[in-house]
C-alpha cells in the first residue's frame, strides 16, 4: 500500500470526509470509510496525517504521522 504524508485542508465532521493537501501541492480527498479506518475521533485543519491508498490511489485510511 502506498503511503504519503499531507496536511488537513477541508475536513466535514458531519459527513467525516475531506480532502488533505499532500506534500507535492497535489489534493486528495479522503471519504468517511478512511477516516473512520483511522481510529480518529477528530481532525483539525492544518493536521499532519499520514495516508495510505489501494493500487488505484483511493485513499483508505488515514492516520497520525509516526516520528522516527
């Protein structure tokens, strides 16, 4: 799976999708099964998440970035 790091641009509580910001400029929207993937109760804007998507780029699940 790969995995990405980006940044909470829009985030709908009510419908718990949104779209992140990735590192190279590029928007990737994130649907309400991902989030609730994550075992996230809340986002943020401007949270770092980590994303991992399928082999078609769909994202599927979102997380908080690990520090190594």
């Amino acid at each position: 799976m790969p995995v990405m790091q980006g940044t909470v641009a829009t985030y709908d509580a009510a419908t718990r999708s949104g779209v992140l910001l990735l590192d190279d400029g590029t928007e990737l929207a994130f649907p309400a099964a991902a989030f609730d993937a994550s075992g996230l109760r809340l986002l943020r804007l401007g949270q770092r998440l980590r994303v991992e998507t399928d082999e078609t780029g769909a994202v599927v699940r979102v997380t908080l970035p690990t520090m190594t």
